[in-house]
C-alpha cells in the first residue's frame, strides 16, 4: 500500500505592494490612518537611530554595532502587532522592535559605550536581553511562552532568529517543543537574505524557510518583510490565534541593505546589482508614498519629524555620554558568591574609579 501521509503549503502575504497599493481585501480591520503614520514615524526613527549609531562607532565612540536599515518593516510592524504584555525575544538587531516597545534610546547608547548598565531593561518593557550567539535565544522563548502557558496568563512571546539561524539546532529544538507543548509562541525568521557571508542559497534548499513549521507540527508563514502592513496583519493575528491553533512560524522576506555588523566588510562577498535591486522594495518609501497618495503625508510634515527625531536621538546620546558607570556592576551576577580574586580585582576598580 502506498497513501499520501501528509500534504502542506505556505503561503505568502502582502497586502501594501512596492508602488504603495495596498490589497483591500487584506488589509486589518484595526488599522487606520493614524495607526500607518506611527508605523511610519517609527521606522523612520528606527532608521535615523541606525545611521546614528553606525556614525558613532566609526568614530570610536560605541562599541561593534549590528544596522537595521531595510529590516525596518519587519521590526516596527511586528512591535506594533505585539500587546503591553507580549514579551520580546530578541537577537542582536532588533532596535526597532525595543524603540517601539519603549524601550529608552540612551540606553542603547549607553550600552554602545561599555556599560552593561543600558542592557537592563526597564519595567514594562518585557523582553529578555540582547542574544548575540545566533539561535540560542530561541529555546529560551520557548520556556518563557511555557511559563506563561503554565501561570494561565493572557500573553504570548515574539521572538525573533535571523535566516542563519534556522541552521542552528537550537532552532529545531525550539519549534519541536513550541509544537509539542502548545505554547503561545510566534517564531520570526527574520530573512534579510545573508548569515554574514554566508547567502540564504547556502542555508537551505527548501523553498522557503517557513516550510521548517512542518517538521514540528506547527503552523508557518511567509510575509513581505518589506511591507509594514503585511507584518502586522501576521504577526496581531498569529498572537490572537495562538490559543486555539498553537505556536507559528512567520518568514519575513526582507534584506540587509548594509553591513552585518560594523566589523564586516560586504563587497568581499555579495554584488552591489543585488543590493540595488533591493532598493525599489525599500520598506520606509513604500508607507510614504501610501501616505503621501492620500493626503496624509508631505514634505513640511517629513521636515517636522525629522528635526523633531535628530533632536531626540541626539539629546539621547548626550545623555548616554554624560552616564557614569559602576564599576562594581562588572563583577555582579557571575557567581553566587564574590571569590576573594574578584573581589580584589573588584576593591581595585573601585578605588582607581577608572569609569569615570
């Protein structure tokens, strides 16, 4: 005897396309106007912080830096998606997603210093901290999303993995259990296309990376990563059908218009024709054109936000600059108890006060 077992396929949406059209029949009952234009004020910000902080580092002022720009759509329509008492699980690029959750933005400047002190996360805020070794924040969503399972309460996880990270067996553990357990769990590849060097061609020769979902029982996805709108709509209704459909799986098709970290080097590896032909789907123009086709956007309004958003970035960064570390925080949370070696060394840094 031979019988078909099983019979899956993903599906792709969009709903606001790259001329700033957007498919009616798709598009969220909750969202209006106002909504588009935070959306889009936010991802502008997003950007604005980016370029900040890339500028920054080359001058020596903050540490290695990981860009966002092009992923902005992804990371502020996901955000927006998410409730007050959703809880983030990020990588280390998902600036956009913390600054639209509330996330202070002198702290990322003063974590661009050194000081671990911008890493905390404040009240409210809900998220775990910055995950840099790819993929192993993802089985730690999955115990947070059973934790809330298990308490009863009415909250999910969103958590998010770059393309490379779905080759990481911390990945399959984590959509294995997220099935197997049932948890309130939405997974986001976060597909810019390159794992550093690495292009998504090498990761996989699946068709999409959404089509992971299948091997653990859960539902996937595949989204225009570069349409605000089209993650939202993925990401509010994934969250509102967590409890009777399980855990989700979301492919966000985007793309890494610059460098993976500031200590990369991208014309070693990839053609300039790829990242132009990126350039027409940029998320930011697409909302503004939208906006700016129905009268709800113009250039006195752009000038406004964007003198409104420098003074913001950079009143945060001043801040950043003027913050006076503890040295003592460097030797706190390492072990239950202080060894006397450390605690010499601890004595030591404090009395030198060479933070400050």
């Amino acid at each position: 005897m031979l019988q078909k077992v099983f019979d899956g396929e993903i599906e792709y949406l969009q709903v606001l396309d790259e001329n700033g059209k957007v498919d009616a029949a798709l598009f969220p009952n909750d969202l209006d106007d106002n909504k588009i234009i935070e959306m889009y004020k936010y991802m502008c910000l997003a950007r604005a912080f980016d370029a900040k902080m890339l500028s920054l580092q080359r001058q020596g002022r903050v540490i290695t830096y990981a860009p966002l720009i092009g992923e902005e759509a992804t990371q502020i329509g996901a955000a927006l998606a998410m409730r007050k008492d959703d809880y983030l699980v990020p990588n280390f690029r998902q600036h956009g997603v913390f600054i639209a959750r509330g996330f202070p933005i002198e702290n990322f400047f003063i974590a661009g210093r050194g000081y671990e002190d911008g890493l905390k996360a404040p009240p409210g805020t809900n998220s775990l901290a910055v995950a840099v070794p790819v993929g192993s924040q993802m089985p730690h969503s999955v115990g947070l999303a059973y934790a809330l399972k298990y308490k009863k309460k009415d909250a999910a996880v969103v958590a998010f993995v770059g393309d490379g990270g779905t080759s990481e067996g911390d990945f399959y553990e984590a959509t294995n259990f997220s099935g197997e357990l049932k948890v309130p769990l939405v997974m986001i590849i976060e597909n810019n296309q390159w794992a550093i060097s690495v292009p998504r061609s090498k990761q996989s020769i699946a068709k999409t990376l959404a089509q992971k979902a299948f091997a653990a029982g859960i539902r996937g996805l595949q989204v225009d990563g570069n349409d605000v709108i089209a993650v939202y709509k993925a990401v509010s209704e994934g969250i509102k059908s967590l409890a009777t459909d399980g855990p989700i799986l979301i492919e966000c098709i985007t793309y890494r218009m610059s460098i993976h970290t500031t200590a990369d080097d991208p014309t070693k590896y990839r053609d300039q024709k790829d990242v132009d032909a990126w350039k027409p789907k940029d998320p930011i123009l697409r909302v503004k054109t939208y906006l700016s086709a129905k009268g709800l956007w113009n250039d006195e309004l752009e000038k406004q936000m964007t003198e409104e958003q420098a003074k913001k970035i950079n009143d945060s960064v001043a801040e950043a600059e003027a913050f006076k570390g503890d040295p003592k925080s460097m030797f706190d949370n390492l072990y239950s108890f202080v060894p006397d070696i450390l605690k010499d060394e601890e004595n030591e840094a404090v009395d030198a006060n060479f933070w400050q």
